[in-house]
C-alpha cells in the first residue's frame, strides 16, 4: 500500500510534537534560584566543608617534605589570634633591595590535606590567609626534591573561610597594609605550632615541647628576624643553644649592622629614616630556586644552615657569613651607590656587615684570614698605572677590601652618613659612573679629605663634575690603599 504525502507530512508533523513533548522540562523555579540562595563568603563554591573529610593526595609528597601531621597530635577548634595591624610601613625613600613584608604568624600549624575553617570578624576586609612558608617555585629543578609550589594563598572575607593545602604548611595571615586597629580570627581544625617567641616563651620549656611536638616544621621569632626551622633537624641541636640568647643576638645585629648602620630608626625626626616596622624572614628548605641560599622576603636556604643561625659567638665573629650576606643583599642601594657593570657590587656590598658586626665587637671575619684575597687586591692598589680599572679585581671578596679600608681609618660612621644621603637624593641613579660619583663625594665629605688619590689607586674612575664638588677639601697624601685590613 502507497503512503500518500498527506500521510507523509501527518506523520512527521506528529512526531515533530512528539520530540518537542519530550524535551520540555519544569525547572521549578523564581529568579534565578532553586529556593534560597546561601552566601558564599570565601570563594569556596561547591567546596565540601565537611571537617573530617582528609585529601590525602599529597601525602605521599608530603611525607617526604615538608612532613605529616600525626593523628595523635591534637587539632583545635575556635582558636583566637588577635593581629595587630598598627605597624610601621618605611617610606620609599628607604631605598632598600627589599623592605620586609608583612607576614603576621599564627602559631598555628595546617595539617597537609585537611580543611581549615576561619571566621573573621564584619569589617576586617583585606586579610589574605597563607599556609606554607616555602614559597619558591622549584618546578624547574632537577631532580625535584619536592613539588614546585608547595603553599597556598587564599582572599579571605569577613564570615566563614575555608582553605585547605594537601602539603600542609604554616599558617599566615596578611593584611593589605597597616590599620589602627586589632582584629581577631578564629581557626578550627588546626595545630599548634612549637614556635619560640622572644619575651614569651620559656627557653626549657620550648625546648620539651620541640621534642613532644609532631609538626614538622616551626618558628624561631624575634622582633627584627623570624627564621623557619625544621624540627627532625633541630632536635639534635637543642643542647647547643639557647632560643632566648640566640633571638636576642639576631634582634641587636638587625637593629645595629643593619638599621643603625644605615641611620634608620624606629621613631626618626625624619620619616626617610624609618626603619622597616616588621621583621625580616628567613625559610629553611629542602630546596630552593637559586644558590645555596638567596635574599628576598623570605631570605631562603638550605637546611644545612640551622647551625649558622645558632651558635652566638660565631655571629659576633662575622662568621655566619651566610644569613649576614643574604640579609645584606636586602639591604643593598642599587639603585644610588651600589654599582653594577664589569666592576659590579652586587656580591661586595652585601658582605660589609659582617665586617660591621665583628668591628663592634672588636674583631675581625676570620674568613680574611682563611682565604687569600687581601693580598692580591693590596697587591693590585699599590700599583701605579691610571689606565689600571677595578674590574681588573675579579675576586668580589677583594672587592670588599678598599670599602674596609675607608671604615678602618675613617670610621664605620662613613656607611650611616653615606645612606642618610642616599635617601634624601632626589632621584634614582641608573649609570654606574653617577652611582660611584656619588659614592666618591660622600665618602670624601665624610673623610673631610678629597679622596682621589685613593680612588685613582684602585682603578675606580670618577667624574670632574664629582672632584668638583670636594675641591675645597685637602688632597689626600696618607697612603690609606695600602693598609692591611687583618692587621
């Protein structure tokens, strides 16, 4: 039997209105919603806040580093930390490499894979939660001792936060800059910490609850310096040192070679001379992205240097070369006096501290006696030749020696009267010639002496315009180039 087009066209208009049947659907709802909508105040979407629930697909890197967080050790629920936001921010004219940032300590520990909940107070926007201290990126090393980004960054809101990091990690808080107030987070589902803090903590007591503790990594806190340790690592050095003396060197040594030495002050007459209102950083680590350690907030190194923040009289020697240099290098002005080119500063300036340190206490880095580099670049100064140039100095620890020369008979002072200059200069300098002008001129307004002489001998060239400006002063005739800085 033929089927008809009018059949054919009966047939398809009926299941067009069968397809259409089919795919209709009730959603059920108003606006936009499916019943009342809940306010999501930390990002967290979908995110299952069940506390117990453990995402332990890190475990395995983190067992290795930074460590896991054993069952038995206690987790806290609606612990209070109460931040002080009234903190001295440096005026950019400080002119530093780095200005230490604003990382406020918790005390509180992350357990790697577990959810931490936070509630911070109505009218406390601003606040950025971060767990993890070891903030290099090391995904380009090889072999990879851990995985690259091991931290967590999180915008926190005034409500319920919720942030989890499946390596686990210490718990920070960062505020977008200073306020006139204290503003108090709670946390649940967290650990404590076995920090040491200067002024609160018990030096024997630390120490037992160091050995009881199942969290792997802590802090040492001072006002001027922080420094993250590894416990596994510091167990075996507890009877070697004491926290309390040790917290207390590094503060004085921060204050004094460093702040002092520059002409910086916590409450200055002149607000260029601020002194950084929050402690410098330093972060121990399995691995990290550059050098054997490296400057930067934090300062970061190898976990072979627990010792060097340890032992006192090796601090009051110059002989914790290491933290000095790194440090050193956040206190660099490269962008006034410390030059770079063939002839660069950048691994020199950075290492006069610990000649400022051992100077106070009367003595001298010993590694100026271990290595030989003074000898040659004496050598190099007694010359006579004005075509000679102080690249020609290629050992950057010779390079130290005519700046030693300068504080040895003219005083440390120079360096304290050279920075306050600096940072009323009224522009940054970007050619290395103005930057060693200005270097020559301040050091011979300092000398009270036209320092020519001296520099001509160690080949570091300066401009007319700058012997200009120290005409007035007397023509040096003390040999000062040839002074042995052991003796």
């Amino acid at each position: 039997m033929k089927i008809t087009a009018i059949h054919r066209i009966f047939i398809s208009a009926a299941l067009a209105v069968t397809a259409m049947a089919a795919c209709r659907k009730d959603y059920r709802f108003q606006d936009g919603y499916s019943g009342q909508p809940k306010l999501d105040t930390a990002g967290i979407s979908q995110l299952d806040t069940n506390m117990a629930k453990i995402d332990s697909s890190g475990f395995a890197d983190a067992r290795k580093f930074p460590g896991l967080v054993s069952v038995v050790e206690p987790r806290l629920n609606n612990v209070e930390v109460e931040l002080d936001l009234n903190y001295k921010v440096p005026s950019p004219a400080i002119r530093i490499s780095v200005v230490p940032g604003n990382w406020m300590s918790t005390g509180l520990y992350a357990a790697p894979g577990e959810l931490v909940k936070i509630v911070v107070p109505d009218n406390s926007e601003g606040l950025t939660v971060q767990v993890g201290a070891h903030t290099d990126n090391v995904s380009n090393k090889t072999p990879m001792l851990r995985p690259g980004v091991i931290y967590t960054r999180k915008l926190l809101l005034p409500g319920v936060n919720y942030v989890r990091n499946i390596y686990g990690g210490t718990i920070y808080l960062i505020p977008t800059g200073p306020a006139n107030k204290k503003v108090k987070v709670l946390f649940s589902n967290v650990v404590k910490s076995p920090d040491f803090v200067l002024g609160q903590s018990n030096d024997q007591a630390w120490k037992d609850e160091l050995r009881r503790s199942n969290v792997p990594v802590f802090e040492m806190r001072g006002k001027r310096l922080i420094i993250t340790m590894y416990r596994k690592i510091m167990l075996s050095m507890l009877e070697k040192f004491s926290a309390e003396a040790v917290m207390k060197k590094w503060d004085e040594a921060i204050e004094k070679d460093y702040n002092e030495w520059y002409g910086l002050s916590d409450d200055p007459a002149d607000p260029r001379d601020q002194a950084p209102g929050t402690p410098h950083r330093f972060v121990l680590d399995i691995q990290i992205s550059l050098g054997s350690g490296h400057s930067g907030y934090p300062c970061m190194a190898y976990m072979d240097w627990h010792s060097d923040f340890l032992d006192t009289a090796v601090i009051n020697k110059g002989a914790s070369w290491g933290p000095f240099h790194e440090i050193g290098h956040n206190h660099q002005m490269g962008s006034i006096w410390s030059w770079s080119g063939e002839d660069a500063l950048g691994e020199v300036s950075n290492n006069l501290f610990v000649f400022k340190i051992a100077q106070r206490f009367g003595r001298k880095p010993l590694r100026i006696y271990q290595e030989d580099f003074v000898a040659p670049a004496l050598a190099f100064a007694a010359t006579v030749d004005p075509n000679k140039r102080f690249k020609t100095v290629t050992d950057v620890f010779g390079r130290l020696v005519p700046f030693v020369q300068l504080f040895q008979r003219y005083g440390y002072g120079m360096m304290t009267e050279l920075c306050k200059a600096a940072r009323r200069e009224p522009r940054l300098s970007y050619i290395d010639e103005v930057k060693k002008n200005f270097f020559f001129v301040q050091a011979s307004l300092y000398a009270k002496t036209n320092l020519k002489p001296f520099f001509d001998q160690w080949g570091i060239v300066v401009s007319e315009s700058a012997v200009e400006q120290v005409k007035h002063l007397p023509l040096l005739t003390e040999k000062v180039w040839e002074k042995d800085i052991r003796l």
